[in-house]
C-alpha cells in the first residue's frame, strides 16, 4: 500500500513543509508525487524493487516550499507490487495545503511620544 502526507495542511508564504509517501509490503514500487499551485521543489518520482525480492517499507520525501498565497495542490499516483502475490495495485491520493500571506506584526506606539 502507499499513502501521502503533509507535515502541514497551513503555511505562510516562503515556508517549506515536507510531503512524504509512504510504501508498506512493497517488493516494487513506482511512486509519483506532483503538485500544483504556487509551490517549488515538490515533487517525487521514485521506482524501483528490492534487491531481494521481499517486501518492505520505504519512505520517500520532498522538501516543498511554498511561493505565493493560495492553494496547493498534491496529488499521489503509480503503484505497488507485493511479493506474496506479485500484483502491482494503483496507489493514489491528495493532500492540499493553504497559503497564507504572513501576518505584519501591528506597530506599538513608541513610549517615548508620552
């Protein structure tokens, strides 16, 4: 099986937050995250097998960092191959996080001006 996650479904912009997938039972596997929306280096493209040929778990990461306010968007696809059965099955799934625009600080009035 293969699942997606965010660290954070809410950043500021020029935050990074880490989108992770990860892939349980797997003698094989072809992984592929894309995302769109105002976000930089967030994607993953990940497939290859054991050296074995006996399942195992892997986790595979990507550092994105969002540009700009709005949404993003990130979207999971490819698939997984057990040994036991030697199937491959489709893996899929989203996660979307919110951009926000950081928050100015509200000025203080100076003591001085008393």
């Amino acid at each position: 099986s293969g699942s997606l996650s965010v660290s954070s479904g809410s950043v500021n912009v020029g935050d990074s937050f880490t989108a992770s997938v990860n892939v349980s039972g797997a003698a094989a596997w072809v992984v592929k995250v894309n995302a769109t929306g105002p976000v930089t280096n967030c994607s993953i493209n990940q497939a290859d097998a054991t050296a074995d040929a006996m399942d195992t778990n892997k986790t595979f990461s990507a550092t994105c960092v969002a540009t700009a306010e709005g949404a993003i968007n990130i979207n999971l696809s490819g698939d997984v191959t057990s040994a036991s059965d030697g199937n491959a099955v489709p893996i899929s799934g989203s996660r979307s996080v919110t951009v926000t625009k950081k928050a100015e600080p509200t000025p203080q009035p100076d003591p001085s001006w008393t």
